[in-house]
C-alpha cells in the first residue's frame, strides 16, 4: 500500500469519535419521506427540537412545518425550540422577485398568532450573503439527529409537483445530539451577533459588525464538544465536523485527509461542479495512483437556478451553464481515465427535478454526510459542518449501496467530454452573457464566489 493513504488513514482512525451501534443510522431515499420523518418528529418530541437549516420558507411545505412546530410548542409550552437560519437570506424575498421583508414576515405573524412563541434566530455569518452564509445542517430532536442539507421549502420537501434531490440521514445517539445541541447554544444563540427574527424592529446589519467580526472569530476556532469513545466491536465510529474559512477549516482538512486515504475506490456528489483546488489536487493524485473515481452531478438542467430558454431570462440563469463548463473542461482533461473506466461522470436528470446532493465515500470503510457543495464558496466563505463515518467493518456497506442505487438510478454516464453541450449550443442570452464574462475576465473571480 502506498504511505500516503496508510498514514492518511492513520490520522483518520485516530479522530475522536462516537461509538454507533448501525441499526440506528436509517437512510431515507425521497424528499417525501423526509418531510414525513420531520413532521412524526416534531410530533412526538418531549424535550427538545433544535432545527438548523439556510431557510424556512413562506411557501406551503415551509408553513407546514412552522406549523407543526407552534403546535407542538402549544401543547407543551416547555419544549425548548430553537430555529436558526441565515440572518440575510431570511430578510429577502427569492432571487429576482420583488423586495420584500422575506420569510421574517411569516415568522413575525406566527409569533403575534400564537400564545407561546418559539425562537427564530437569524445568524449572520458574514456581513453581506455574497461572502459567507450560515450553511451548517441539523435537526434535532431529543436525542434524534436527521442530517440532511436540504432546506424547508416546497421543492426540498416534495410539497407539490417537483422536487429537489439530497440525502436524508436519521442518527439516534444522545451523545451526537448533545455535542449539536451544545455547540449551537454555546457558539450560535449566545452570540450578540444572532439575534431574533420574529421581532418587527430587527438591528440593522451594520450596526452588528463589530458583533459578526467576533462571532466569525469564535466560529473559525470552534469545534464540537463531546467524550470521545472507543469504538465497539460492531458499531461504526462517528465524529462530527465544523469548519469556516480557508485557515485551520477541520472539516476542509478532513475532506482532503479522506481522499487521500482512498486506495481503489471515491464516490462524490455535488450539485455545483467547480472543485475547490485542494478537492482537484486530491482526486488528480487519486487518479494517478490508480483510484476508481465515481462523481454524481446534476445535469444543468437539474441545477436549482435553471431557467427553461422558454422563460424570460435572468443573468442568474446563466449559473448552470458555468457549472457545466467547467465539467466539460474537467471531463476533456480526463478524457483518458473516462475511456479506460477508472473515471466516470454520472449526469443526474429526472424530469424537471433538481439535484442538491453532497457527500463522499470513500473505499467502503469511510463516508462523509455533509451540506457542503464541496466548491470553493463552502471550502472559504461559508459555515459548514457534516459527520464523518468510519466503518471498518463494512457494517454499512448495504445501506451505502442502496443509497446509491437510487441516487444513480435517474443518471446517464458521460463517455465523452463531446457528450456534454459546448457553448455554442447555449441559448443566445447565455452565449452573450458567458463570452462577456470570459471577455472581462470575471470568470476566475465568479468562481470563487459560486
């Protein structure tokens, strides 16, 4: 065996974890179930639900679940509920609507409605949205964790006729769901710089930069909490991981430590194809020491800023046309290691559904649940966590496999950079837009942000 991935997955196996007995990690494979399994759970919750997702939207499946929420907190006026979601994204409406004061109306009007309120707290991670969100994931409930990056709105959640793809993972183990429980209290809820959103006079961002400075300080330092166990015979070791910004980011350092643990076998999933270079670096090494490598991604047109060239266009529609861009480069660049099979390129499409899935498993011993889009905005700007799977028996192998199966069964593999559209096969608007951005060199810097 090659050093490198032994001492990488030295360094690995010595990571302070949870010990998880695996008849307590269930998988759920639809957006459907996954908006069932949280509304059983928010029902039969005695003593805590702690939800933190990017938003909660004031659409039908977003109300349904606030709904549930209040209810519950009717019921038992002493369940300790806490909701935390970005700070800006929860104080604008969608990207190209009209301004509006966003989803902080719809938590405003439940906490006039209602005798007993319940805590939405808005968490700025940066000072504009541009630069940083709150993207760290988890929902608790008692001593039940469900990890997924899907946000609460009508197409994460299956509501009506669509849907958007991620992965949807149910952990029962108290001490997980003390360390995420701990951790948004200690570091999140007790910061000057979060602050509720239920209120009609909201501070003002500016007024809050010192505030975010520091919060953004702490958050870059923070990790979570816990005992670390022994991992028993017959359980998987879990440990959960926090990272922000481009210095000491543990959950970064650990994403790169994964993949160069890997001796015959990645699979990664993102929804936006545009590899930090670090994640490039690992998978170009991978591939030269004779990895199979799998990456899942949507199909631009599975992407969530997709824009039929039927409707009228915005300049966010041109994102998926970028991101398949840089797949066709990434694709022509690797055209030998597609053609001899140790390369492949799943393009997920499933009628007019989207893709948001992200994570990475690696030699079946190793799987990572994360919200990270794995592109540079997750490895430099955003908050991100996710839990990482060590399982040296392999006691997860079937649930990984049939993960997978569904999540390959609406893809077509590439076998070609050719199979995949070229810009001159793009819509006029997004020719014209793309060929400005090249023509003022912007696309370097979009990239970064995107």
């Amino acid at each position: 065996m090659n050093s490198k991935p032994q001492e990488s997955k030295e360094q690995l196996s010595k990571l302070p974890m949870l010990s998880q007995n695996p008849e307590n990690i269930k998988t759920l494979h639809s957006a459907e179930d996954f908006r069932y399994e949280l509304l059983r759970q928010i029902e039969k919750a005695k003593h805590r639900i702690y939800i933190v997702a990017l938003y909660l939207e004031n659409d039908d499946a977003g109300r349904e679940i606030f709904t549930a929420l209040y209810e519950a907190k009717q019921k038992q006026p002493t369940l300790d509920i806490n909701v935390l979601v970005d700070w800006h994204r929860a104080q604008r409406g969608l990207i190209g609507a009209e301004a509006s004061d966003g989803n902080a109306a719809l938590y405003r009007e439940f906490s006039e409605k209602y005798k007993h309120s319940i805590n939405v707290l808005g968490v700025p991670v940066r000072n504009k949205e541009v630069f940083g969100v709150l993207h760290l994931k988890g929902f608790i409930f008692d001593d039940t964790v469900i990890y997924s990056g899907a946000s609460l709105n009508d197409v994460y959640l299956a509501h009506k006729e669509k849907y958007r793809f991620d992965r949807y993972h149910i952990l029962a183990n108290a001490f997980l769901a003390n360390s995420m429980v701990s951790f948004i209290n200690k570091t999140l809820v007790s910061s000057p710089a979060v602050n509720c959103l239920s209120q009609q006079n909201r501070p003002n961002t500016k007024t809050l930069r010192p505030a975010i400075k520091e919060l953004r300080k702490q958050l870059s330092l923070a990790n979570y909490q816990f005992t670390p166990q022994m991992r028993k015979a017959g359980e998987v070791g879990i440990t959960p991981l926090v990272g922000l910004g481009r210095k000491g980011n543990k959950l970064n350092n650990h994403i790169k430590l994964l993949l160069a643990s890997a001796t015959f076998e990645i699979t990664i999933c993102t929804p936006y194809f545009n590899f930090p270079k670090p994640i490039a670096k690992e998978l170009r090494k991978a591939l030269q020491r004779g990895v199979k490598v799998t990456i899942i991604v949507g199909d631009k047109t599975a992407n969530d800023f997709y824009i039929s060239p039927e409707e009228e266009f915005r300049t966010i529609a041109g994102l998926p046309y970028l991101y398949e861009i840089n797949l066709r480069t990434f694709a022509k660049a690797n055209e030998s290691s597609i053609a001899n099979r140790q390369l492949s390129l799943h393009l997920w499409k499933h009628e007019n559904n989207s893709f948001h899935l992200k994570g990475v498993w690696v030699d079946n011993e190793f799987t990572l649940i994360t919200g990270s889009n794995l592109n540079p905005r997750a490895w430099k700007l955003d908050l991100e966590n996710g839990l990482l799977l060590q399982d040296p028996e392999q006691l997860l192998l079937e649930e990984k496999q049939s993960e997978l199966n569904v999540i390959l069964k609406h893809t077509q593999v590439i076998g070609s950079y050719k199979q995949i559209d070229k810009l001159d096969s793009y819509p006029s608007e997004v020719k014209r837009l793309i060929k400005r951005i090249k023509r003022i060199k912007a696309d370097h810097i979009l990239n970064q942000i995107l």
